[in-house]
C-alpha cells in the first residue's frame, strides 16, 4: 500500500470535492448526463488518470449501477472499484494471521447455524462468550478477521454468517433469528454463562432483534453503526416481492417498507465523495417508521453498548442511535446502556481495521482518529467484559 501516493490523491480529489459541494445536491432527478459530466470532469480528466479511462466513463457507471443493484451494495465490487481509482491493493490487516485449521467450524446442516469459534489461548473471561456478526456485504472474512482480533484479547467470540454462506439464505432476506438462537444455545451447552453479541450495521439491527427475541440467552448486545428499525428485506427478489430482512419461525418480522431509491443520485454521490450514500433512503424511517417495526429494544434484558460515527453516510447510523437511546430512557431501562458517537467516524466503526475501511471517506480523511476511535471501541468492549 503506497500511502504517499495515496495522500497525494486524497488532496487531489479532496480539492475537486470542495469544489463540487458548494453546488448543492441537485434537487430534480439526477440524471445521466450529470454523472457523466461528474466523472469526466472531477475524477478522469482532472486527476490526469490513465487516458484509456476516459473512453470507459459507459463502463465505469455500468460498473456503479451494479454496485447498487436492488437496493444491495455491492462491497467487493466497490472495493475493486476503489482499488482501482486509489491504485491500492486492500490486504485484510489481519486475515492473513488466521490460522484456519485450528478452529471449530458450524453448519446449518449439522448445528441450526454457519459460524466458526475462536477460542483465544489466553481466557481472560471464562464462562463469557461473544456472538459476531458483520453487515450487508456478508463478507465472513470480516466476520473471521474481527472474531480473531477479539479472540487475540482474550475474548471467546463465535463468528457468525447469516446469508450468502453454506445454508443460508443468498440475499438479506428473511434471516432466520433461529441462527443466533441456536449459537446461543450451543454455548449454553459448552457451560458458557453469560453469552453478547456485537453486531456491525445490519447485523447490529440482527443482534438488537436477537436481544429482544432471546433476552434470557443475551446479557450483552453491542450495536456498531446501527439501525434503529427493521428494514425491508434487501436483494433481487425484494422490490417484486416484498419482504421482511428477518424472521423468526417462518414469519416476517414487521419490517418498514424502503422507499424510492434513486440510483442515479446514489452514483452521483458516490463519485462526489467516494463513498456510498444511502441516507436519503433510510433517513426518514429513523423517526418517521410504525411503532411496530422499530426494534422494542427496551425489552432486551442487556447491557448495551453502542458505537457510531457521525460522518456515517452509508445509512444513519448516529441519527438512529441517539433514537435507542432515547427510547431506552423513555422506558427506564433498567440495564447499563451507553452510545459512544465519534465526530469523525464513518460506517465502519470497529475495534480492528477491516478491509471495508477505504470505502467510506471518514476513515481516509481521520485515519489518525479512526485509531483513536477503534482502540476506544476495544476498550470499552473489553471493560464491558470485565463488568458484565
Ligand atoms: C500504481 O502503484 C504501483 C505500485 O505502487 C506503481 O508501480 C504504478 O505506477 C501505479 N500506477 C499508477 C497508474 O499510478
Ligand atoms: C419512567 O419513570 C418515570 C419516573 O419514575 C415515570 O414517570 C414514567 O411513567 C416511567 N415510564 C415508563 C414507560 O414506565
């Protein structure tokens, strides 16, 4: 990873993103020509970037649109994306540490739920154990990378995959909450105690549920960049057939319907800021959803910890957080319940780098603060282990 030349980048693009933002979001449609001109002027012709790219602008926003195909993003397909415009190679920070062959693996089939256990050598809290989960990309590896970090610190963590893994569903559509019941469980049956679960953006929305649903199996929840209501099942079927993003004995969970999603204007805004947009879709259901399809967190019966960043724009995370916390307070919850929302965080609020950071514009502008934040998340975790 060269980081001269990508800080050199950075302020290039930074300067003609100053620029662009002093017009404001257009308000009609946006529409094809607008993106065109946005590419040709700020990103190929400006940057001086290989000349062959200019001939592939059609290409480029094919690729975009795919990226926010049905309402999903496309996380590895964006990576490549932005690989390729930041001529950076993403290695996982910590993935290349895993030792693959020493861990208890999990299927559908055999146990109710795909995940693999990391047991760290040094226990620092038996009779404890953490279920972890990722976000909509339903990348394991992040899944595998985070769970070794926190194994690496003395914690039991049981990785979970709840879609596009053997036995689960390929799209984030109807999820069984039986998974995390089931993880629940079985560490229930290993003699584990106390059991959390920490859960990153969609899978936070997972984990709150979870902390509902199972509130005598779930003591901990910790909800990174969460959601504050469940949302419309995401992928190819949902927009025909419409869906909850979860379930629980074969029944949709209620979920608030997603409204219109302009793709044009989400590609707009993401060559605008090299990041994905999807605020102007989840936004108005942080305060506007049915009482029913907000998550009642209130009758979890966890200590809850939550981490957001304010420069969040994939969804509104912080804006949601701040909404459970104040439904919390209005219910008295009985339980610990704290928010740590960082000024300059973006989506991925994690204790380990992942190799989902270079997409959000947060962890390239702040790397300094990005540290400062993902150290503060491990400690808070840790001390939320010691106190539990
Ligand atoms: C991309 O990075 C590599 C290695 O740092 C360098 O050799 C190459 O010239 C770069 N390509 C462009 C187009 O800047
Ligand atoms: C919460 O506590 C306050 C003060 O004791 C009380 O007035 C209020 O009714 C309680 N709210 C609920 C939902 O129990």
């Amino acid at each position: 990873m060269n980081f001269k030349n990508l800080k050199l980048f950075l302020l290039i693009i930074s300067t003609f993103i100053l620029s662009t933002l002093s017009s404001p979001i257009i308000s009609k449609r946006t529409n094809i020509n607008e993106i065109k001109n946005l590419v040709n002027t700020k990103l190929f012709i400006n940057n001086n970037l290989n000349n062959n790219n200019k001939a592939n602008i059609e290409d480029f926003i094919d690729d975009l649109k795919d990226v926010f195909q049905n309402g999903m993003v496309n996380y590895i397909k964006l990576e490549q994306i932005f690989s390729d415009l930041f001529n950076i190679t993403i290695v996982d920070p910590i993935e290349n540490l895993i030792d693959s062959t020493n861990h208890k693996t999990f299927s559908v089939k055999k146990d109710g739920f795909y995940g693999e256990l990391f047991e760290p050598e040094n226990n620092r809290f038996p009779g404890k154990a953490l279920i972890l989960c990722t976000g909509s990309d339903g990348d394991f590896n992040m899944v595998r990378s985070l769970s070794k970090g926190l194994s690496n610190n003395g914690i039991t963590v049981l990785g979970l995959g709840y879609f596009k893994v053997k036995g689960t569903p390929n799209v984030l559509t109807r999820i069984p909450l039986e998974y995390v019941e089931k993880a629940a469980k079985y560490l229930k049956s290993e003699g584990f105690e106390k059991i959390g679960m920490w859960g990153f953006s969609a899978g936070s929305v997972y984990a709150l549920l979870s902390g509902v649903y199972f509130s005598d199996l779930l003591s901990l929840i910790v909800a990174s960049s969460p959601g504050n209501y469940v949302f419309q099942g995401l992928g190819t079927l949902s927009f025909t057939q419409k869906k909850s993003a979860f379930s629980y004995k074969g029944k949709d969970i209620p979920y608030e319907p997603i409204g219109k999603i302009d793709v044009l204007k989400l590609i707009y805004l993401m060559i605008r800021d090299l990041e994905p947009n999807f605020l102007h879709v989840y936004e108005p259901g942080v305060t506007g959803a049915s009482e029913n399809h907000f998550i009642p967190v209130e009758k979890m019966k966890a200590r809850l910890l939550i981490f957001s960043g304010e420069m969040d724009h994939c969804w509104p995370s912080d804006k949601a957080s701040k909404a459970i916390m104040k439904r919390l307070k209005e219910k008295n919850y009985s339980y610990p319940y704290e928010h740590i929302s960082c000024p300059y965080g973006g989506h991925v609020m994690t204790p380990f780098p992942t190799a989902m950071d270079i997409i959000t514009k947060a962890s390239r502008d702040y790397p300094e603060e990005e540290k400062k934040y993902r150290k503060q998340h491990l400690e808070k975790l840790l001390e939320a282990f010691e106190e539990w």
